[in-house]
C-alpha cells in the first residue's frame, strides 16, 4: 500500500520549495515522483501551432514538474504539520462478511504502531 495517494495534502520537506504545502495531482509510481499542485513550476517553450478553427497556440507556458516522493511528507489533517504514515489492520464487514483490511492513518511523532 502506497504512502502517498492523489489527493492528499503533502509538504516539501527538502529543495527550493521548503516548508510548502500543496495537493497531489498525480503520483508517478514507476519513477517514485509525485505533482503537486501548485509547487515546483517550471517554464516550457511550445511551438506555435493552429488548431482547425484557425486560433494561435503555443508561446511560453508554466506546469508542475515531478518532485522525488522522498522530499515530501504526508500532512496530519488534525496539527497540518507533516507527520509519517502508518498502516493498522481494521476488521470491516460487507454483507455479512467480515475482512481484514490495511488502512492508513497520520502517526503522531513519537508513537509505535
């Protein structure tokens, strides 16, 4: 089970983006980066182009590029400071069944599983 999901709201705890908080967009597991949003731009020149109905495209434009998934931390939603993930086993039951299930939480700092 991952640590980082999209959606969740992380801190860049190291580079040039230090101490800023954004939500992710898109997590890039095969190359372990995440976007997050709003952090991390970068400028990206574009050739003109014209679409069908004849408009201009193209010029300078600013996205997110990736940052590594180990300068982020997840934020606690409780303190809104950046904590560790932790997984718990829930017992949930679905139509009568009942099953294992592995769930994330926000550890506090210093507690143990």
């Amino acid at each position: 089970m991952a640590n980082i999901k999209k959606g969740d709201l992380v801190q860049v705890i190291s580079g040039p983006s230090h101490g800023k908080q954004g939500k992710v967009i898109e997590v890039l597991v095969e190359k372990n980066k995440v976007i997050v949003e709003g952090i991390n731009f970068v400028t990206k020149h574009v050739k003109v182009g014209q679409t069908q109905r004849g408009t201009k495209t193209g010029g300078i434009e600013t996205h997110e590029a990736p940052i590594h998934i180990s300068n982020v931390a997840v934020v606690d939603p409780k303190s809104k400071k950046p904590t560790r993930v932790g997984f718990r086993e829930e017992v949930v039951e679905k139509d009568g069944v009942k099953k294992k299930v592995r769930v994330r939480y926000a550890k506090k700092s210093g507690e143990k599983l």
